[in-house]
C-alpha cells in the first residue's frame, strides 16, 4: 500500500476475489515488488477453491485439446508451487503422487489405449490391474479395463490456507467482508474498485472473483455457476486407499490422514449452494460400489461449491478492452490444476511482459463484452 499525495491509500493492483487464482496471483505480484490488495466479499478460500477434490489432472483424455499445454505446464509446476507454500505458511499441503486408477467411460477406450501405447508424453499412461494396485477396490467390479495415470493430488483446503497465510506474510493487504460492486475507470483507463463502504484506487485491476466474475461491472464476462456436490468419509481401516479413483460415477480422492474425499455432481442451479440428500447418498452408493470396505466409513461432512463455467469451458485470461483491467477466471474444473501457471502467465501480462504461454485462445476478446 502506498499514500498518494492527497493522502488516499493507493496499490499497484487489485484483485477481486482471494480464491486459489487471487491469492496465487498476488504471491507472483508481490514476488515482483508490487503493492497488492485483495478484496474479497466473504472470507478469502471460502469458495470453490475449498470445495474441490485437488486432483491435478493433465491427461490428455481428459483435458481439453487448447488447455493442453496449460495444464501439463502446471502440473509440472506443482511441487515446487506448493513446497513454496509449505516452508512459507508452514502448513503442509498433502501433496500426494501416488497416482489416479482411471476408469474411462466406454467411448474413451480406444482413444486411451491409442495414447497408452503411442508413448504419448502427456500423460505416463499405461493398462494397469487395477485390484493389484489398490487391492481395496471391488473385483470384478467394475468389470472395466483401468489405466494407470501418473498424477498427482493435493488438499485445496490446506492450500488455500497456505496461499493466505503466505500472501499475508509476503505483506499482501486484504479487504475481507465487503464486495466489489464495480470496477472504475477514469480516463479510459481502470482507477480503482468500489464496494459499498469505499473506494480502492489502483491502476491495475485484476477480476478474479470465479463463478462470480461476471456480475462486477462493467464487463459482464460470461461466466456461470457450475454446482459440484461433494461428501468426505472417513474409514476405520487407516490407509484404504492409496491412489485416486475416477470413474464416470464418482471419483474418490484419499487424503494422507485417512480421509477420502467423494466426488461430484455437475450441476447448472445458479449460485444454490445446498447440497441434498438423495445426490450425496447417491454418490456414497457408487463409492461404496467401487470400494466395498467403505460401507464401515463415517460421512465426516458433505458440501457443495459453484465452478466458474464459461461458455467453452476455457478460462479466460488477459488484459480486457480496457487498459490496466485484466480478468483471470472461468478455471472451471481445473482451477487448483491451473493456479501456479495462471499465477506465472497473469503476473507476467499484468507486469507488462509477453507470457511465456500463448493464452490467445483464453483471451477475454473472444467474447463479445
Ligand atoms: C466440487 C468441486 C470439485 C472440484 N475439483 C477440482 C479438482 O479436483 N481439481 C481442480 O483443479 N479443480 C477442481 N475444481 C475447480 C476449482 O475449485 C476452481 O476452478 C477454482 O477453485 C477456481 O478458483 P477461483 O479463485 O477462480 O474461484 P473461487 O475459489 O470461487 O474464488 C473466487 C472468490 O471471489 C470472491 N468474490 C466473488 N464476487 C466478489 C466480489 N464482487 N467482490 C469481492 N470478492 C468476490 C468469492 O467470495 C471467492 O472467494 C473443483 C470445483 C468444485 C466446486
């Protein structure tokens, strides 16, 4: 933060919204020399950010062809982007490689065992036997061929965690509790934000606020929210499960102290946030088909978080029509996938440089604002 010479406090720039893409934005900023503030209409972490599963996918099968290149360069990121925020935030992160046990849907077969054999470096995939592997898992049941992807996962809520406390140790300013109801502009350029107690000057605006970017004004960027319901069990036998399991029906992702993470639904319900009863027993069901050991585990929780959509399911990254705003969002399903090289990219274009990534096909441009 800095005082102008009318006395107003002023920053170089301000992000809307402390998910994972706001605060990991902000550590690249800070890491640059700027004054950074984030404002953030709740609690920063609260939202999709702490709702995820944290699987780190980068498959090619199951990532979208123009994201490619992001999401493997992120993924490789990733041991480095959270051994940072351990020693940082001295909260560990539970990064975890053990590896993903896909079941693929049928239609995906034969492309998977095309990129199993074709040395394929997206993705070090190869037909595994799934039960040998991970011996709780139902035999014969699913009666499916199971590849093996060597992928990582971590724990979103300990990183967002992490990624606060790291922003507020590298002296990130927060503004937590009000929102952003516009982004000002004066002279063709951004100025500042404004929420309904004050105004915040900075000359560079980054909209971050995820299913909710597209109600600041005045760009309505169209962005949605995409509901994933999600329960945690936790089982008596210690150490259940060693990889993730993912499958069309559910996916299950085990944390290192012995809780798995159930997951999710796709749902366009707007910003209805509840989670309800027949979907979360439902998705225990299929976790309970897929590994019958956990019909002995507790449901320790269960909640729902709102992914910010688009509408081709690509973010949107780079600066807007207007110079000095830019806009990072719409990570949809990939968000804590994509954070560290979003950080990297955005920090880079807000900074004034060329990324080291061709974002063109996120570009805000591509939408009529
Ligand atoms: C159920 C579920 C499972 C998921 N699983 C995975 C996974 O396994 N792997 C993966 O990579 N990704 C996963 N994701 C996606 C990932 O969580 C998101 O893409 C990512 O968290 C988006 O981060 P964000 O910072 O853009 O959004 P958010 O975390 O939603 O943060 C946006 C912030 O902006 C704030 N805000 C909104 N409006 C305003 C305003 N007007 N003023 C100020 N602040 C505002 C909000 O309060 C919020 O804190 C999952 C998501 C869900 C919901």
């Amino acid at each position: 933060m800095r005082v102008n010479n009318r006395g107003a406090k002023t920053w170089d720039v301000i992000i809307v919204g402390g998910g994972i893409i706001g605060l990991s934005l902000a550590i690249a900023l800070r890491k640059r020399g700027a004054k950074v503030l984030i404002v953030e209409r709740g609690e920063p972490g609260r939202e999709a950010s702490s709702a995820a599963g944290g699987m780190l996918v980068d498959c090619a099968i199951e990532t979208q062809p123009a994201l490619q290149t992001l999401a493997t360069a992120s993924a490789r990121m990733y041991p480095e982007f959270a051994h940072e925020l351990e020693i940082e935030s001295d909260t560990k992160v539970d990064l975890r490689d053990k590896g993903t046990i896909l079941f693929p849907p049928a239609t995906c077969l034969r492309s998977i065992a095309c990129l199993a054999h074709s040395g394929s470096r997206t993705a070090a995939l190869f037909p595994a036997r799934s039960a040998e592997l991970e011996p709780a898992l139902a035999e014969p049941n699913p009666v499916r061929e199971a590849f093996y992807l060597k992928e990582r996962s971590i724990d979103p809520r300990a990183l967002t965690a992490a990624a606060i406390k790291t922003a507020k140790n590298r002296g990130v300013d927060f503004s937590s509790g009000d929102p952003v109801t516009s982004v000002d502009f004066r002279d063709g350029r951004a100025a500042g934000v404004t929420t309904p107690k004050t105004f915040f000057r900075a000359p560079k605006i980054v909209n971050g606020a995820g299913a909710w970017s597209g109600q600041i004004a005045p760009h309505a960027f169209p962005t949605r929210p995409v509901k994933g319901q999600m329960l945690c069990l936790v089982s008596p036998a210690r150490e259940l499960l060693k990889h993730v399991i993912r499958s069309p029906e559910v996916y299950l992702v085990p944390r290192s102290d012995g809780r798995i993470v159930v997951g999710s639904t796709i749902e366009e319900s707007g910003f209805d946030k509840r989670t309800d009863a027949a979907t979360i027993q439902r998705l225990h069901r299929a976790a309970i088909a897929m590994v019958p050991e956990l019909r002995n585990a507790k449901i320790l929780e269960d909640w729902a978080g709102l992914r910010p959509g688009t509408p081709d399911a690509l973010p949107i990254l780079g600066e807007t029509a207007t110079p000095g705003y830019y806009v990072a969002t719409g990570h949809f399903r990939d968000g804590i996938l994509l954070a560290p090289i979003t950080a990297r990219t955005m920090a880079q274009i807000v900074s004034g440089e060329a990324p080291d990534y061709d974002l063109t096909a996120f570009s805000p441009h591509r939408f009529t604002l």
